[in-house]
C-alpha cells in the first residue's frame, strides 16, 4: 500500500498552482500528511553567481534578499492558503529564495518529502525560456514522486 507522509505543494501563485493546491489538500486528507506549502523567490544572481564569481568582485549586498519581500511572500503564501487547511493534519509554510527547482527538490530532500505537487507550467514564460520548465526540471531530478496538475482548458490542441 502507498503511504504519503509529507507531501510538498510548491506555488508561483499562477493559476495552475491554485489547481494543484486542491490535489495537495486532497491527498493530505487522504493520506494523513503533513503539507509542506513552499514558494521559492527567483533569484537569477544566485543561479549564474558560478559564471560571474571569477570576472566580477563578490557584491556582499547580492547574497542578501530584502526581509521584507520574503516577509510580504510568506504573508501572501498564508493568506492565500492558510484558511483552507482546515482538513489537514498539519501545515508548514517556507519561502525560499534561489532557482525554483533547485529549491524545491533541496526542500524535498531536507524534509523528506515523499510526494511534490505542483502546476504543470508557472507564472513566468521568461523564467521557461531562460532556465528551462520548473516541473521538468524537478520531476527529473527529485527523489520522491511529483505530479503536475494541468488546466485543461490549456491543453495542446491536436491539429486538423
């Protein structure tokens, strides 16, 4: 039989991470778990700092991400969902800041997450374009299971 214990909602607040948000509920009631809510702030300097670090003197004030930008992300993460958790177990919210999918399945590993679900496609096309699909690039490297949860009325229409 298949048992969840932690299982990992991770949102950019776009709409299909909203869908995704009622499947991680649904399986945190079915399964007992606790809900691990987890938005990762972008943080394109941090990604490419191994590029930069031998052609650009170390800038001490790029490592620090303002408080109140990860505060404000926290607040909205709880406002959003904090209210309609009333069916799970137990929750713990997380903002991070870094490359999305790095952050996610680091999260995974430290919490020993054993399910992530998530929006099929984010917020952000640039974000696509430039680092590649968050929930590919999770969805490959994760230790656990991930589901991506789809809009369908955003489905590859089939030619002809």
């Amino acid at each position: 039989m298949i048992e969840y214990s932690n299982i990992l909602y991770c949102s950019d607040f776009s709409e299909e991470a909203e869908m995704a948000f009622h499947h991680a509920v649904d399986f945190c009631q079915r399964y007992g778990a606790k809900l691990h809510l987890l938005h990762v702030l972008h943080s394109g300097y941090k990604y490419m700092r191994h590029i930069v670090d031998e052609y650009v003197e170390e800038d001490k004030g790029e490592e620090t991400v303002d408080e109140e930008i990860m505060s404000k992300a926290e607040t909205d993460l709880k406002a959003r969902y904090g209210d309609r958790l009333e069916e799970c177990n137990q929750a713990v919210f997380e903002v991070r800041v870094g490359v999305p999918f790095v952050e996610i399945v680091r999260y995974a590993r430290e919490h020993n997450v054993d399910f992530i679900v998530m929006g099929a496609s984010g917020s952000s096309e640039l974000d696509k374009q430039t680092f590649g699909s968050t929930v590919e690039n999770v969805a490959r490297r994760a230790h656990c299971h991930v589901m991506a949860i789809r809009n369908p009325e955003l489905a590859f229409k089939l030619p002809g």
